[in-house]
C-alpha cells in the first residue's frame, strides 16, 4: 500500500495554506468524535505557498485522528501555525495532553506498519512523514510538558517565483 502512495506525487498549487481547516480536519473533529477533546488554534496569517492542499490536509488529518484516539478520556488539542520570515519556514505544532508516546517508540513511529493500536494499520505517521519530506519539509515528535506529544512540522515557503527558478 505504501509502494502505491509513493508514485502519487504532489499536485503543487499556489494559495493561502489553511492547516486547521477543510472537510477531512473538519469531519475529524466533529462533536460527537471529540468526547471531551477542547481544541485551541493559534493561527495567524500565513503568506502564500506553492503546496498540495489535499496532502496538507491528509497530514493533518492523520495527526489530528492519532492525537483524538490519545485522548479517550478528553484532553485537549493546541494547533498552532507559524512563519520564521527570515528561514522561509512555515512551522505547524499540534500538541495533544493524551497518553504520549513511549520512549522505546519513538524512533518507531514513523516506519511504515508500525502501530500500538489495536486496529490500526501504521501508515497515517509513515505516509505523512512522506509526505511532508516530499514537499521538503520534516517532521518531529517530542513529549509535551503538560504530558502527551507534541508533533512539529517545518516546511520551506515555496512561492510561484522560486518555484519557477527551481
């Protein structure tokens, strides 16, 4: 299934990224999946950027679904967007106060198939690694102070411009 993702390359257009919304984030935080879950957004203004905004939100989506099925008892959920004008770095955080990830995991995570749950498939952290690096961008995971994890990605301001000298 991985092999198959791998031939999809992104459909690059120019726009406004809108990581915290769209029909897949949206459906994933609907009310009656949330049981408890407070989501807060800190998301100011981002400059446009070359990126295909169906794979941005199959990312966030994944992350999104991994941080709500951390949370069975409520928690809550921080997404927070940023630019470092001077990188040219557009930076997502999602921090979750749900069960983390366990130290001997971590370095797991990302590898395709590997999953702690019990019916999951292990490919939503692997394909969205892939996804991110094929916009060249990364991601990390870390613990959250306030307990849970806390996922950050960077991806690189492409604009029409440096797209098209690229």
């Amino acid at each position: 299934m991985l092999a198959e993702f791998r031939s999809v390359r992104p459909r690059i257009k120019s726009g406004r990224a809108s990581f915290a919304s769209g029909p897949k984030v949206a459906s994933a935080c609907s009310p009656g999946r949330l049981n408890g879950i407070r989501i807060t957004k800190d998301l100011p203004p981002l400059p446009e950027m070359m990126a295909d905004p169906m794979q941005l939100q199959q990312i966030l989506l994944n992350l999104v679904l991994n941080a709500v099925d951390s949370m069975p008892n409520g928690g809550t959920l921080n997404v927070r967007t940023s630019f470092d004008q001077g990188a040219g770095i557009i930076g997502i955080e999602m921090a979750d106060t749900g069960k983390g990830i366990r130290r001997e995991h971590v370095d797991k995570i990302f590898q395709p198939f590997f999953t702690t749950k019990p019916k999951g498939t292990g490919l939503g952290l692997a394909i969205s690694k892939q996804l991110i690096e094929q916009h060249g961008g990364s991601i990390t995971v870390a613990g959250n102070p306030s307990g849970g994890s806390v996922f950050r990605i960077h991806l690189p301001l492409k604009t029409l411009e440096s797209a098209a000298t690229a």
